[in-house]
C-alpha cells in the first residue's frame, strides 16, 4: 500500500504537474504542429505501373534510412552526431578522458552524449555558471535527419543497378533535398530528387518520394525535458549524493570524510584522497541505477529491513502524481566515469585529516597534558555525469524507442550547484519538483545527524545492503549491459597497513629544498605496493626527517606529497633482509612561466616545406598573432597533460580558460593570462579558439548539371543561410600520434626563456553556409605532418615576444 505523502510531498506533485504541463506547452507552442501537405500524397502516385517499382523502391530506402537517423538522434542526445559539424556547422566539444570538463559524455562509436544541463564553467570555479545550450530543439532535429539521408540516398540507391538488369534506364538528375517535419504523431519525410526512368520509348520522370515514421516524437521529449528541468530547478542527483555521503561518513574503517564531526583523544583518522574517490564511485555505481520515477512504467520502491536502508531508499524514489508517465521508463546510469573530486582542507596532497585542537585550561608546567579534540570538517566539490535513458514503451509502431542524454551533477563546497550559487552558505531547501522525500527518516542537511538513536551510521554493515534482493532490476534496460554490478561493496579492510605488518625495511628519510637547501617539513608519505594498497606512514618533522619501518613489498613506491612541490615516486623495495635504509633526497617546486597564444592562419602555413625549418620559422615569424588582436570575443581553452613514466605517478594536468562569457577578459598585452606552473616530461597540449559572435552565413548556390565557368547553369541548389551562435574557429592538439611536446630542465632553469608561446591554427569565420564542413578538417589539420611543427610551443623571452608587431 502506497504511504500518505505529507503535505511536502504533496507540494511536490502540484509541482510536478505544473512543470509537465509548462513543457508540454512549450513543446507544443515551439513547434507548430503540421505535415508536408497535400504533394506527399501525391507522390509517385502517376507513375506508370512499369515503372511503380522505382518509387517503392526509393521510398523504401527513404523508410531505411530516416529510421537508422531516429535511432541515432536517440542514441546521442537529440543529435545524429554531435561531435561531426557536417550536420548542423558546428560541432560539441569533448575530453574522454575528463567528461566533466566537456560537453559530450562519450559511451562509445555510436552512442555520443551532448549534456542537457550542465556547469559549463571550469570545475575549479569560484564564480560558476550552468547552461542548457545543448538541448535539442525540433528545428534541429529535422535538419539533421534531412542532411542524413541527402549523404546517405545515393548509396542506397546502389545507381538503380537492379533495374538495368531488368531493362530500365534509370538516371538521377539533380542532387536529392529532403525536407523533414516532426509531427504531432509522427516524424515526415519529403525527398525531392528528380530521377528520370525509361524503358523502350517510354519514359517517366519521378520528382517527389515521401515515407512516413510512427513515432510521436514531441511525447518522448516531453518525459525528457521533464526530468532534465527537474534537475536544473530542484537538482535531485545532487540531494541524493549530499545525502549518500552524510549517511555513509563517519569515523569508521570504510567511512567517507564526514561533513562535520569532532572526536576526543590521541587517535587520529586520516583518508588517502584515492581511496575516497573510488568508495564514492562505488556508492553512484550502486545508488544511481536506482533511481526511479513514480508512475513510470519501471517506478519500484525499494522496501528495506533497516532504518537506515529505508532512509536511503526513500531519497530514491521521486515522487509525483502524473499518470501521463505509465507508458514511459526513466532510469539513471553511472558507469564508473572518471569524477571530479576536491575534498577540503588538504593536508598535503592527496591525505585529508582533522584540525588538531589542543586545550589546557591549568597551566600546571606541563604535569597535566594537553586535551585533543580533533575537528572533523569536509568541504566536498563533486562532479560527475549521469546518463538518462528514457524508453517509450511500444511508441514507435507498436515497437519501443529509446532516447539517451546526458546530466552534469555539481556539488560546491557541499551544496547542490544551485543552491551554492543563490544562497552561498545559508542553508536552503526549494520545495519544488522531484522533492528527494525520505518520509520516515528526515532528510539530513549537510553537516548534521539526524535521529541519531535510530539512525546508526558508524556501524553499517554494507554486505547486508549487497546481499538485499531488492537491488535486482526488475525489467531489462537497453543498456544493462554496463549496470550490471550495482552493489554498493566498501572496500576490504586494509591489513597491509596494520602496525603488525610493518615487519619490513625501516626507511629513514630527509627531504631537502634543492634550492634553498633547507629542510622540508609536514611532506606527506605514503607507502605503494602495486594497485592494491597505499598506506599513509607519516609526515616529515621541522627537520625534514620522517624515520618508520615500512610493511614488506616488492616492486613498491614512496609517494611524497606537499603542496608547493612536485615529487615523483620513488621506486623502493621494502623486504625482509634489509633492516634499514637512509635516504636523503632534494625537492624541485613545478617552475612559473608566463605564457601567451598565438593563431597562425592555415593558409600562412599551407605551401610551407614540412622539412624546411627556416621557413617555418619565417611563416611563423611573420604571420603568427595574438587572438586578441584579431578579436576579443573570444573563448581560448588551454589543456596541457603530462603523461606518467609509471602507474605509481601522479597525473599532473594544466587546464587553463579564458572567456569574455564567464567575465574573464583576454589579456590584450599577452593574449594569456596568469603564469603556469609546469615540471619536466612530456605533455599532450590541447587549444581550443572558439569564436561566441554571432555570425550568419551567407545563402549560397551549388551547381548541380552542366556546370560551366562561364555559361549558365542548367541545374543547381540553394544552400539556406545558418545563424552561429558559436564556431570553432582554431584548433591544434599535440599527443602521441604525432610526437608529444618534451619538456626539458634546460628550458626549465634557463631564467631568460621566460614565457611559454603556444601556437593553434586557426581558419576564417565561415562566408557561406557551404563553408561549414572547413571546421571539420580544422581537427584533423594537427594530426598531419604538413603542419606539425606549426603548432610545437617555444620556450622564449617574454619581453622579446612583445616586441614582435
């Protein structure tokens, strides 16, 4: 029997009904809802019965492939591919490797997720801002599926082959235009494409195919927009993992960092960042594909044995009272991407531990010690992306339809992205739509426990929640492939770091500044062996010096860590038979360089010898300028990626923006901003140029037949012009494909190779809509030999560069 919401909750469901009836109405305002008109009917209608079999043959191809272009809109987000610009002249930018700083979550070839709501500010930011810019619109969507089959007809056509055998010349004249509505019920196609067939003296000339999708495609993006604004307005993703976190923290052998907590005594608990970051992947890999929506057809309230099971499971399931959802499901997906984390205060590197509060209220020379209160308090900036996939049960002719996309999850200093950004500390709960309810326990607010009696979180036994039948899906999803370990498993208790295991090599170790030669203090050290496990040993003391006795490893790694220096791991074997180990070593802090960006048009570079490095330098020299000299409404992303000599390493990553949309103006001096800090090793470098004026192409015309310099044409098209919003107007990337960018000490110590100069090539603004497709060899013109050395970043002299016209 379903439970009495409170009045909350039923707050929560008027909101819900009124945010579903403001999306449909937008989706039915913003598209007018029509069809082709009375000239699809009519198509191929007056072909002679000898040559009924091309327009059924077209039209099936028509079918075939306006299908496989509804499937791919479904598949990537409302889009047939986000990453190509061939389809709407602009293209989403993505880092695989880092899909919180991107806009397109990557699953795979054929599944490439455009984020529907998301920060599209730096994860670091202070002054942050969301965007929906991404969101498929109707207008959009045709465009695509039209431009789809346009490239694609032909091929299917095979050139008609199948009726020559049977005598029947078929020849296409012109090239194929295909207009696409989105109707209320169903999705139109119109493909104007004249084809001429004869046979014998007879002929007939075929100018208009339709075929027809039953598929209400404005129904399925109701459901989507509905659960995306539910999100941007009530940001549930980030309630439940605020809750999630709360729950499972504490001081316990597998806790998270709790938000606030103190403790008494000498004891002293302590997290290796690392360890953090997977036991929080581990919680959204086990509580996100549990989500669901009441009144979907895959809605499911998990019922739990423990009042601390029930009180997460709650926070689960959203409630609503839309019946319009039944012939939908909605469920979450977090496969295991790659999170942002930023867990604060830092101890130093990645080890979080507690203030240290020392208080002795008699001053009785020391006979009495000092009490220790330890203060326990987490800011967490969190970011991860969840994948939606929303099914239309039996809404595509009798067969279901599936749509994915993308959300961005945000969580500064452990507020929900929305809130953080209205309210900043002040604690705030919108009672809106999607409220995350837990009806018998209270929803705990960051930094508190709530029923404390009941509710005890330090002693949670997590195989009961694995072993708990409830968290078996019910239905299959298309995807359920990569769902399938949804057990949420704390990691097994750490007995390489036990006192009684530290039976090893007793190292003595001390840290030296190289430059100043003094010793470093308060460097955290922590012991490697392998992927298994990473016990923190300790920190030096004022004199630089940490001497403990190390657990048996082989094949191990010191790993040192402090904020104002960059230390590689050093190899050490810890055994059995070597008692001790002095080990002195000297500390480098990652060197300042300025740097600036410089554009240098393809065209400067094109009939430059590859082999000739004066004349690159020259081309170089005489063409390369600063972006801001050329515009300043301008965006420039700047990411540099060391790669790592080993598994034990660090990634050490530079990701430098500077936008005129988020406020931070370009340097006209520099065409840069502040210095970066940077150590040796080699690096991947990406730049991104992108250009946010707004710009509308030109209307242009394309011969098609009998095409002549000078003459007329007997056949040509028109190409509608397009409004841009955004271009990316340069680009270089430098990785292993085509040689990374070595970063020596020389260049390093040399104090007159002051900045760093960056080089992007970059392509004009496009003048006609045809233009388009340049963007798309823009990415591929770094990847060949002819332009390489173009693009490789000078160490020089910052004084020496301004001096450049």
């Amino acid at each position: 029997m379903k439970q009495t919401k409170s009045k909350k909750g039923m707050t929560s469901a008027m909101m819900i009904v009124g945010l579903f009836i403001l999306v449909t109405i937008g989706v039915t305002v913003y598209y007018n809802f029509g069809t082709i008109g009375d000239i699809s009917a009519k198509a191929g209608t007056d072909a002679p019965k000898e040559f009924a079999p091309i327009n059924s043959f077209v039209t099936s191809c028509l079918k075939s492939l306006s299908k496989e272009a509804l499937i791919k809109i479904g598949a990537n987000g409302g889009y047939i591919d986000p990453l190509n610009p061939i389809y709407l002249g602009t293209s989403l930018y993505t880092k695989s490797n880092d899909p919180t700083e991107s806009e397109v979550l990557v699953l795979s070839e054929t599944s490439k997720l455009p984020y529907w709501h998301y920060m599209y500010t730096p994860n670091t930011c202070e002054s942050c801002g969301t965007t929906e810019k991404n969101l498929p619109t109707f207008e959009n969507m045709e465009l695509q599926i039209s431009k789809f089959i346009e490239l694609n007809i032909d091929s299917c056509l095979e050139s008609f082959e199948a009726f020559e055998k049977q005598q029947i010349h078929v020849q296409k004249l012109g090239n194929p235009e295909v207009k696409t509505t989105i109707a209320a019920e169903d999705v139109d196609i119109l493909l104007t494409y004249t084809i001429k067939a004869s046979k014998g003296k007879k002929e007939h000339t075929f100018e208009i195919f339709n075929a027809k999708q039953a598929i209400s495609i404005p129904n399925i993006m109701t459901m989507a927009l509905t659960v995306s604004s539910a999100e941007k307005e009530n940001r549930f993703l980030e309630k439940i993992t605020l809750n999630l976190i709360d729950t499972y923290s504490g001081l316990g052998e597998n806790s998270l960092p709790p938000f606030s907590m103190e403790e008494s005594g000498h004891r002293k608990k302590t997290w290796v960042i690392f360890d953090v970051e997977k036991n929080i992947k581990d919680m959204l890999k086990s509580y996100i594909p549990l989500i669901t929506i009441e009144n979907t057809a895959n809605a499911q309230k998990v019922i739990g044995e423990k009042i601390v099971e029930q009180y997460v499971y709650n926070t689960l399931f959203l409630e609503n009272d839309m019946e319009e959802f039944k012939d939908f499901e909605v469920r979450f997906h977090y496969w295991d991407w790659p999170i942002y984390l930023q867990i604060k205060p830092e101890a130093g590197g990645p080890i979080l531990k507690p203030t240290v509060i020392k208080e002795n209220k008699v001053d009785l020379g020391g006979l009495i010690p000092d009490r220790i209160n330890n203060k326990y308090e987490f800011n967490y900036d969190l970011a991860f992306p969840v994948v939606v996939e929303v099914i239309s049960k039996g809404g595509w002719d009798g067969e279901d339809y599936t749509l994915l996309f993308a959300l961005e999850a945000n969580i500064k200093k452990n507020k929900d992205i929305l809130h953080y950004l209205k309210y900043g500390f002040f604690n705030w709960d919108p009672d809106k739509i999607f409220e995350v309810n837990a009806q018998s326990v209270q929803p705990v607010m960051p930094g508190t426990k709530a029923d404390a009696d009941n509710l005890d979180v330090e002693n949670i036994d997590f195989d009961d929640f694995a072993e708990n039948p409830q968290f078996a899906q019910t239905s299959q999803s298309s995807i359920d492939e990569n769902t399938a370990d949804m057990q949420f498993r704390a990691p097994a208790k750490n007995f390489m770091c036990d006192d009684e295991q530290k039976v090893g090599t007793e190292l003595r170790l001390t840290l030296i500044d190289e430059i100043t030669l003094e010793p470093v203090n308060e460097v955290q050290i922590s012991y490697k062996c392998g992927q298994f496990s990473t016990c923190s040993v300790g920190e030096t003391d004022v004199n630089g010096r940490l001497t403990t006795k190390l657990p048996v490893c082989y094949g191990g790694a010191l790993t040192l860590y402090h904020e104002d220096y960059y230390i590689f791991p050093i190899m050490f074997d810890s055994t059995l038979d070597k008692s001790e180990a002095p080990m002195e070593v000297l500390l480098t802090k990652p060197y300042k360089k300025k740097f600036m960006i410089k554009a240098l048009h393809i065209n400067d570079s094109r009939n430059v010898d590859k082999d000739d490095n004066a004349a690159i330098n020259q081309a170089i020299e005489e063409h390369a300028v600063l972006p801001s000299t050329i515009d300043e409404n301008l965006e420039i992303q700047i990411t540099l990626r060391r790669i790592s000599e080993n598994n034990y390493e660090m990634e050490y990553m530079v990701n430098k923006n500077f936008s005129v949309l988020e406020g931070i103006p370009i340097d006209k001096a520099t065409g840069g901003g502040p210095e970066i800090e940077i150590v040796q090793g080699d690096y991947e470098v990406r730049i991104m140029y992108i250009n946010h004026n707004q710009h509308e192409t030109l209307e242009s015309i394309e011969c098609v037949d009998k095409c002549s310099v000078e003459g007329p044409w007997s056949e040509y098209k028109k190409i509608k012009s397009q409004e841009l919003e955004s271009y990316i107007q340069g680009y270089a990337e430098i990785n292993e494909e085509n040689i990374l960018w070595i970063v020596g000490l020389d260049d390093l110590e040399n104090s007159a190779k002051d900045t760093i100069v960056f080089y992007t090539m970059k392509i004009d603004m496009p003048e006609y809509t045809s233009d388009l497709t340049k963007m798309g060899k823009l990415f591929e013109y770094s990847k060949l030999d002819q332009y390489r050395k173009f693009i490789q970043p000078d160490f020089s002299s910052y004084s020496q560069e301004l001096a450049i016209p």
